[in-house]
C-alpha cells in the first residue's frame, strides 16, 4: 500500500523533544479521539492519516481548533493522506 502525504501542515519542523504519532483513521471514531487526546498533551506531533483528503483536512481543522495548546508551543499535527490503492 503506497502512502502519499498532503501540504496540509501546523509547523514547517517537528521540535525533536516531540514524539510522532501515526493514527490511521483519524479522521473519526477511536482514532480522532485518540488524536485529540495526544495534541491536548502538547508532547507529540500526529500524523492524521486518512484515505480522505477532504474528511482528513476537515479532522484536522477540528482537533487544531479544539485544542488547547494549538496557539502555544504545544502538540502539533499534519494530515497524511493514505493511498489505499495497490501499484
């Protein structure tokens, strides 16, 4: 499975003090909750991985919004937009 990423980012660089976190399917359910969790800690970057890009981007825009530390050196996060199709 090939995994191709979107521009859609919050920070040009990941602080190396901050530790990566890929969820797939973090655009609902487990997933986004989990994502929610992780960026409200402030101590790690997510990767929201979704075979949507439109329900990815949309994810996205609702944890930055809903967190608390997004305006402050906290959790950051960027949209990775997973290919589901075989080459």
């Amino acid at each position: 499975m090939a995994a191709t990423t979107t521009t859609t980012t919050t920070t040009t660089t990941t602080p190396a003090a901050k530790t990566i976190i890929l969820i797939t399917g973090a655009n609902s359910g487990v997933g986004f909750a989990l994502a929610s969790r992780l960026l409200a800690k402030g101590t790690y970057h997510v990767l929201v991985g979704s075979r949507s890009v439109t329900k990815g981007t949309a994810a996205l825009t609702t944890l930055l919004q809903q967190s608390p530390s997004h305006e402050h050196a906290g959790g950051t996060a960027e949209l990775l937009h997973l290919d589901g199709h075989y080459t």
